[in-house]
C-alpha cells in the first residue's frame, strides 16, 4: 500500500513514530508536513528524538487565521494527492492539520483513517472540537484511544469503522522514556529533582486568548510555594507577554524543551497540571497526579478513575487541589497498552484486502 501521514503540530509527531515504523516494515509511506508548527523545539526535534523519517513534502504553511492557515494546507495538500495518489490518508488528533487532510482527501475520493478519533468535549467554542466533529464523520477508519471514544462514536451513529487499538503516545512514551533518562539532562540544567516540583503546560486558546483567565493562572502558579516548571508554548509566551504577566521566584517560565527533556521532566514531577490533551494522557501513563486548567475534558476515564482533577483557572479551586491531591487509586490500561502503532497498521492491512477501504 501507498499511505500519505500527515503531520503538522507537536502532539502529531509523538503519534506518528510508532505508526510511520509499523507502515514502514511492509508498505510505503508518504510522510507530508503541514508546516503548522515550524520552531525547531515545536518540529524538528522530535523528528530528531524519535527518528521519524523526513518528511517527503513539507507544505510550509505556517501560522495564520484557522481560516487561511487551513484553507492553504488544503490547497497545497490537493496538489500533493493528485500527485502522489495514494491508498489511503491518515490523519490524527484534532489540529487544522488533521481537518485539512480529511477534507482534502475524501474530495479526491482517498479514503482517510483517523487516529485519536471519537475525542469530544462537547464544547463548540474550542477549535479542536470542531476539526474533531468534522474529521470523524467525513473518515472511513476511526482507531480510537479508548473504549469511552468508541462509545461516544457509536452515539453519533459512527460503528462498523471503528477500532479500539490503544493510544499511540503510549507507544511513544515507552519506547523514549529509557532513551530520554540516557540523553536528557534537564533536571540538573534546571537544577530539579525528584518530586521537588510541579510541571505546567498551557496553551489552548480558550486560556491564552482570555487575558483575565491566563492572569488567573499565573496568580496561581505565583502562589503555590513551590518550584514550578513552566515550558510554554510560543502562543503562551506571546499571550504572557501581551498581559505583562510578571511571576515569582518559584516559576521557572522557559521554552518549550524537546520530547525527552518532557519525559523526565514529566516523569519526575509531584504533580502536573496542564490544559494539554497529551499531557493528562502522559501524566497517566507515568502515575502522576494531574490537574487540568479546564472545565472539561476529552479524557473522562482519567477523571473517573481518580488521576486527573478538572479545576478550571480560579485559584481559589485550583490551589487547594494543587496541594492535596494525591490519588491513590489504581491505574486500569485504559490507553492500551502501547502496541497501537502495530495495531492500526494491521487493521488497516485486513480493510484493504477485504477491499472495503473505499471512500465513503
Ligand atoms: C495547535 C492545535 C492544538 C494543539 C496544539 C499543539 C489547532 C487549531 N490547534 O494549537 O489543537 O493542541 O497545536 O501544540 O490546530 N507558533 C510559533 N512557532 C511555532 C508554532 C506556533 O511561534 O512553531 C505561534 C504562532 O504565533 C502561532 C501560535 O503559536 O500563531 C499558535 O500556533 P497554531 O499552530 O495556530 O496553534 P496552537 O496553539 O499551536
Ligand atoms: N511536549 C513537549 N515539550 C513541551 C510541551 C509538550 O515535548 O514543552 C509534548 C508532550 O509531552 C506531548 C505533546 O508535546 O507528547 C503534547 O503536545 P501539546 O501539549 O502541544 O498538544 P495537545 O496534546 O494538547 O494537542
């Protein structure tokens, strides 16, 4: 088979290393590059950390309104699929990258396969939501990270297609935490260690673009009387910049660090609190407390189970849970159990002898 992955944003290259190897072993892939994300710690890194292949086409499309960044991903990608017609497309998550690469495909008639589908939020206001919505009902394969994604897919009528294969960060994650321990020196560059500290990520629009809610966050980060680390995401640092946000000396705010500079710095925090999709998944994989700067949450079962807290931005909710919560219950493989890559590829290889992979 001929298989174009597209990638374009952080989060899509961790998921892509696993799949692209399992591609790899029998058939040929196509790895296309939106150009979304383009910094070396948002791109090339991972590339790099991971060794996943070279893109074959970078669309360098860069940063822009969801509207005209979207809308040039899908011109230059028609031009990309009418050259390299291949069997099938896949997508994964829910970025402008991922809808750009639905639509484009199932116009040509290419049929598309979604990893990490049957995510929802079931708030509209959140961009993701709505590449989410689109990219599942116009995708012919859905491999979802949970059973909760298959049953929230099945309510919207969306079943024969469906596969619960695990998630392929999971994938990811085992296969680098070894590596990162061996290559990364971040605790001693930061001067951390284990447990001293508590890990922050934040970058969705509903927290960067509302000044009064970043400003809430960062009173928050100020007043935890610990050591917190900060990587923040390009569109933060500028929305930080934008506010005047001014923290105290236990904020370490530094630049995005690369994926195994993340690991252990995931992986020895005493809690980490995130908007991130990724990040409350990791955090789970590593047994870490997480608390989400969120109302709500694709990862519910995360929530059920105890191991992650939705806290919103009001310091008054959040601190107290910063500081108390220590779950202790047990960690059910609800992600799998980090074969997806292998497995997506193996379906995908029974659809298309079966010759039912035809755009829908
Ligand atoms: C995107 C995804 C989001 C995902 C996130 C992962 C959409 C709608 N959103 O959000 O779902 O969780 O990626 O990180 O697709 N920028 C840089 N350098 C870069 C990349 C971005 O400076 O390499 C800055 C630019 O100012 C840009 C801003 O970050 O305008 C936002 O980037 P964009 O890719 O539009 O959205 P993200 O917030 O990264
Ligand atoms: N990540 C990273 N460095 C950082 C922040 C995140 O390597 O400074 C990794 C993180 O471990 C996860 C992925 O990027 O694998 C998640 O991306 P992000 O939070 O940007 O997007 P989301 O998952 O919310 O879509």
């Amino acid at each position: 088979m001929k298989i174009v992955s597209i990638v374009g944003a952080r989060p899509e290259f961790v998921q892509a290393m696993s799949v692209s190897r399992a591609i790899r072993e029998n058939h040929q892939e196509i790895l296309v590059h939106t150009g979304q994300h383009y910094d070396y710690l948002m791109s090339q890194a991972f590339f790099d950390e991971l060794g996943i292949p070279a893109p074959d086409y970078n669309l360098e499309v860069g940063s822009g309104t969801h509207g005209t960044q979207t809308a040039e991903m899908l011109v230059r990608m028609e031009e990309m699929l009418l050259n390299e017609k291949p069997d099938l497309v896949i997508i994964r998550g829910d970025t402008n990258s991922t809808v750009a690469g639905a639509l484009a495909a199932v116009k040509l008639h290419i049929p598309v396969a979604h990893i990490e589908a049957g995510e929802r939020s079931y708030n509209k206001s959140m961009p993701e939501e709505i590449n989410r919505l689109v990219s599942d009902r116009i995708s012919d394969l859905h491999f979802c990270v949970s059973k909760a994604a298959v049953q929230r897919l099945a309510e919207e009528g969306i079943r024969d297609t469906v596969h619960w294969v695990g998630d392929v960060m999971l994938d990811a994650m085992l296969h680098a935490r070894p590596i990162a321990y061996e290559k990364s020196d971040v605790l001693e560059r930061n001067g951390l260690e284990k447990g001293s500290y508590s890990l922050v990520t934040v970058h969705r629009a509903g927290n960067t673009d509302n000044s009064e809610r970043l400003r809430k966050i960062v009173l928050t980060l100020n007043s935890t009387g610990e050591t917190v680390v900060f990587p923040a995401h390009p569109r933060t640092r500028k929305a930080l910049e934008r506010i005047n946000a001014k923290f105290a000396g236990n904020v370490r705010l530094i630049d995005p660090v690369a994926y195994f500079d993340m690991v252990v710095l995931e992986d020895n925090a005493r809690l980490i609190a995130t908007d991130s999709g990724g990040v409350q998944r990791e955090a789970y994989f590593l047994g870490k407390p997480c608390i989400t700067l969120r109302e709500e949450t694709e990862w519910t079962e995360t929530v059920e189970v105890g191991w992650n807290k939705l806290v919103g931005v009001e310091p008054e909710v959040v601190l107290p849970v910063w500081k108390d919560f220590k779950p202790t219950g047990e960690q059910p493989p609800i992600f799998g159990t980090g074969e997806a890559g292998k497995e997506i590829v193996r379906i995908i290889e029974k659809e298309y002898q079966k010759q039912e992979l035809v755009a829908a």
